[in-house]
C-alpha cells in the first residue's frame, strides 16, 4: 500500500499527533488493512485483525522514524497480527521464529551446510531450480519468471512455496 501523494499532508500532520488527520488516515488505510489482512489471516479473523491493526497504527505511528517507511511498516503490523491470531485459533505458528533459533544455534557449521543441502535435495525438482536460481546464482524475480517462463507473481509463490517446504523440513 503506497499512499498517493495527495495523502503524504495528512500522514504528516497524523504523524505530528493531529486527531483530525488521523482520523481521516485510519479512514484512508482501511481498505488496503482489510484487502492484505484477507490474505494473511484466517476468514473469521480479518475483521479483529483490521480493528486492531487500526488501534496499534494510532497508537504507534507518531514512534514511526522515517515515514516513507509507512506502507512496510503497516504491512508488517498486518502480518504479525494475522500470525497472532492464528496462533491463538490453533495454538500453531508455522513460522515459529524462536524454534528455528534453537535450532540453528544447536547446529554447527558442517552439520547445518548438510541438513541444508538434504532439505533442498528433498524439494520437488520445479521447487529446488528456482531456490537455486534466486539464493544461490542471485538472479532477480523478473530473471527468473523469464528464465522460466513463468509470471512474475507465479516465480514469487513458488519461490514462497519453496523455501516454506524446505523450512518444513528443518525444523521438523
């Protein structure tokens, strides 16, 4: 969500503790909050994710930096209230952060470059050629769409597909 230039004053002003412009922001970024946390959040969540989102952002924007960093930063606030949610629905994270810590840190280097190199040989052919194109030759996502005569949006996805499997397996 990129707010359009006519809307750079009111984020100003809302950053600077205007109630009025922050009244008119939260109405201006609601439907983008709702749109991204539809993908992110489980169906009976969006509405308590949007609302609190909405809480956390009036709360928390006048501690935001930099605010061409606006856009990220509410996405990252979308993000991480669908993961709280889900993790209450189904006392699941499968993004368990500090799991994947343990798991790193109870690893040396030889057995990590191992455990790494038997998680990629377990991916599906299709997934393990584009981990291989974007991590290890560093060629961009419109490289790879090209290289593989896939869309922009379908490279990303599988690429998100790809590295979630090889996660999956090491830190199962």
């Amino acid at each position: 969500m990129a707010l359009h230039a006519q809307h750079q004053p009111v984020l100003q002003a809302a950053h600077g503790g205007d109630p009025a412009a922050l009244a008119q922001l939260l109405a201006v970024c609601q439907p983008d909050i709702r749109r991204y946390a539809r993908r992110h959040c489980l169906i009976s969540d969006v509405d308590d994710a949007v609302q609190e989102v909405l809480l956390l952002m009036s709360r928390r924007l006048s501690s935001l930096k930099v605010l061409a960093a606006f856009s990220g930063w509410l996405f990252k606030v979308v993000q991480r209230e669908c993961r709280r949610l889900g993790r209450r629905a189904f006392h699941y994270d499968p993004y368990d952060e500090e799991r994947a810590e343990q798991w790193l840190v109870s690893h040396d280097d030889a057995s990590l470059r191992l455990e790494l190199a038997q998680a990629l040989e377990s991916l599906p052919r299709d997934y393990l050629q584009i981990v291989l194109l974007r991590d290890f030759e560093e060629l961009s996502i419109a490289e790879i769409a090209q290289a593989l005569g896939l869309t922009a949006a379908a490279t990303k996805s599988r690429l998100h597909r790809a590295r979630a499997l090889a996660r999956e397996y090491l830190v199962a």
